[in-house]
C-alpha cells in the first residue's frame, strides 16, 4: 500500500481480492477504532474485540460501501454499532473495569498528564452511554452533527441535547476532580 493511496482506492482493489489492500485500510483506521472504543468500552479486552469485529463485517460487507472515498466514516458506523452492542451485554458494573496499559496505548496525544487522562477517563465513564457516545463523536472525533445523525440514527436535536447534557455532567465531575487536586 502506498501512503498517499486513497481509502477508496484501497476499497476497489479490495473488492478485487487484493487482501493487502484491505490490511492497508486496516492499518489506516485501527488508531482511531481502537481509541473510539476504549472510551466507548473502558476496557482493552472488549475494545480490542469489539474493534475485530467490525474489521471483520466491514470486510465481509465491503460491497455495502456505497461511498468507498468515505471508508472511514462507514467503518467507524460499524465500530458503533459493534461498541454498542458489546456494551449492552455487560452489566453496568463491569462495565468499565480499567486495563491500565492498554489505556496508555490508546490514549490520544501524548504527553498530557496521565492521572489527569485518567480522571478524565473515569468521567466518560459515568456518562449516559448515548451522552457518551454523541460527545465522542462531536469531541474527539470532530464530527458535524449532520454526519453524525447518519451514523447513528438519531436526529440532530436529539444530538446536541446528548452533547450538551455530556458537556455539562463532565464540567461537573471534572470540576470535582480539579478542586480535589489543586493544593
């Protein structure tokens, strides 16, 4: 795979049978699902898992891809769909049992002040998981709200409520967490 090769590009070769095309566009996108699942899960196992999954019904589904430039935002509708259902498995109390390590691994930019990350962790964690979902989608993954209510069904106003109502429960418990830490 070339570096400067295009999502849809890989998606056409790989409707050809060219598997390493298809390893390229998973090697493209495993970041950023691994990262969205953690913070959707809280936990590696189930991140990893979850994040496999819709690797593997994107594959299978490959000619479902209407828009094969857009691969990205198709698969990371799939990994949703994969995180929700994991998610609604569990019980809420093991829900978001905490794999250290892989965190690290996961976590965004670097450099930021771990036992914050993991405050910040712990709040999504207490989120409603649709309020959690939605501001992941608009926060971390810079999502519009429009492509966002294609992706997961819901309508827009119902969005920015979601994101709303997550902004303002974090403010809170990160405003907990900061009068704590502050000497």
């Amino acid at each position: 795979m070339r570096q400067d090769e295009a999502d849809g590009e890989l998606v056409l070769r790989a409707l050809g049978g060219d598997e390493e095309a298809f390893a390229g566009l998973v090697a493209r996108h495993q970041g950023r699902g691994i990262r969205f699942a953690m913070a959707m899960l809280g936990d590696a196992s189930d991140a990893e898992e979850a994040l496999q999954d819709a690797f593997v019904r994107a594959y299978r589904g490959l000619k479902g891809c209407r828009e094969p430039d857009r691969f990205g935002a198709w698969f990371l509708r799939i990994l949703v769909n994969r995180c929700r259902t994991r998610g609604a498995r569990r019980r809420v109390g093991a829900m978001f049992v905490r794999d250290e390590a892989a965190m690290e691994r996961a976590a965004a930019p670097r450099g930021e002040d771990p036992e914050w990350r993991e405050e910040i962790e712990r709040a999504l964690a207490l989120l409603d998981p649709m309020q959690r979902e939605a501001f992941l989608l608009k926060h971390v993954e810079g999502m519009e709200y429009e492509e966002m209510a294609r992706l997961t069904g819901a309508r827009i106003p119902a969005l920015k409520m979601r994101v709303k109502r997550a902004c303002d429960h974090l403010k809170v418990l990160l405003r907990e967490v900061d009068d704590v830490r502050v000497p």
